[in-house]
C-alpha cells in the first residue's frame, strides 16, 4: 500500500517537472540564423575544411554579412535592401600588378607539360602575394583581404592580413577616401595588427565618405606598404591591395 508521504512526493516531482516543461515552452526562442550569423569578427574565422593543414583558415564571408555576401575571383558581392553593390579586388607586388595572385615570373617558364597536381604545388611554390579569404600564416605567401559589410550609416570595411604579410613588409598603412587622384581627399592610418587569430591580424575603416556611391568611383581602399605621396609615381616599388 503506497503511503500518504510517498504520494505527496510524487506530485512534487510531477510538479516540478511540469514548471521546467512550461519555461521551456514559453522561453523565446533563437533564430538559428542568429546563433550562426555573428557580430564579433573572430567568429568569422574558421577551419579551412578543404585542407589538412591545421594553419589554413578562411574568412566565411556569408557568416561575416548575415548572409548578404558572397566571394569569387576578385569580386566582392553584397546585397543590402534590394541592392546589389559589387566591389572588386587588385594588388601590386613591388610595382607588378595583379588581380588574385601573384607568381614569381620564373612560374611561367617552367610550368610546360605539367600534369594538373604538378601544376597547384607549382602555383604554391611560386606564389609571393594572394588576396583572399583563405589565409595561412605559416605558408609563407602574403595574404590579405578587405571585406566590406553595411549597415544603416553605411559601409564598415575588415582588412585582414596574415603572418607572412606583417613579416614581409616594413610597414602596413590604410589609404583610403574618394579620390585616388586627389590627396587632400585622402585619409592615412597605420595598420594596427589586431591579432584575432593565431597569425591573423585585423584592422578596420569605420568612417565611410561614400566614395563606393560616386559615379564613377574614384576612390577606395589601399592597405599595404604604400605613403600617399607614391600613389601617382609608378616608378615606386610599392606593395598593396586595394578594394574599389
């Protein structure tokens, strides 16, 4: 026979039990677009899953723009209220420009009659300097990408960079503004290095001038080992990327 105190116990359990399942019911829940799409840019860095490599990571740019983003060649695209803004990626290693990579020139006589695999660890060896959101501090290939993400004051611009790009330049500045031709509308600063990763740093442009919204743009941004007075002299050997 089951006794009084038994029974009593029993209704407390069942009680509490019911309490926890109510607070679960009622508790708001997250979006999972919420919990994947995050703010802080460490976040944004993941295992690059394609590799073996430890050390490889990308810039996930979807989770970076909440989905507003996508990457390819050298062309950034973001949709914002409708609207689809393109920017596009170049480089200059020491005065040779590029639009994704940059080889050392002896690359293009060797690479004859090679199978496809002898080919990509070929294109490894030879690349000096990369813009992409695959980075890898210990490859020893500068690496380096600008993405752009908007919000209701407009465009913030991430700058990111890798061990091998801090390593391999005597200094880092940010040019940037609305008129590459025009100094006095240009604003300098230097590269800060925020390491948010194990060998990947970050800065940021936070004060946008609307040069994106010219027509046509004239403007942009310029990260590398570049000083305003040598933006117009192509005798300089300057090394850079730049985002327009």
């Amino acid at each position: 026979m089951v006794n009084k105190k038994t029974i009593i116990l029993s209704g407390i359990v069942i009680l509490i039990v019911l309490v926890l399942i109510l607070i679960k019911i009622n508790q708001p829940q997250i979006p999972k677009e919420k919990t994947y799409f995050t703010a802080e840019p460490e976040t944004w860095i993941e295992e690059n899953v394609l590799t073996d490599d430890e050390k490889d990571v990308r810039i996930n740019v979807m989770k970076a723009s909440g989905g507003k983003s996508s990457f390819s060649g050298n062309k950034l695209d973001y949709f914002y209220a409708g609207k689809e803004n393109v920017f596009f990626s170049h480089g200059s290693y020491k005065g040779e420009n590029f639009d994704t990579v940059y080889l050392e020139p002896e690359f293009y006589e060797i690479n004859q009659n090679l199978t496809r695999q002898e080919l990509l660890d070929l294109t490894k060896e030879y690349t000096l300097m990369e813009i992409t959101p695959y980075l890898n501090p210990e490859d020893k290939i500068m690496q380096g990408f600008i993405l752009a993400k908007k919000d209701e004051n407009g465009f913030l611009f991430y700058i990111f960079v890798d061990e091998d790009w801090k390593k391999s330049l005597e200094f880092t500045n940010i040019v940037y503004g609305s008129n590459f031709n025009d100094i006095n509308t240009l604003k300098t600063k230097k590269f800060t290095f925020d390491e948010i990763k194990e060998g990947i740093y970050m800065d940021k442009i936070e004060d946008y001038d609307k040069w994106y919204e010219e027509d046509p743009v004239k403007g942009g941004i310029i990260v590398g080992e570049v000083k305003l007075n040598e933006l117009k002299d192509n005798t300089k050997n300057i090394t850079y990327i730049i985002i327009r």
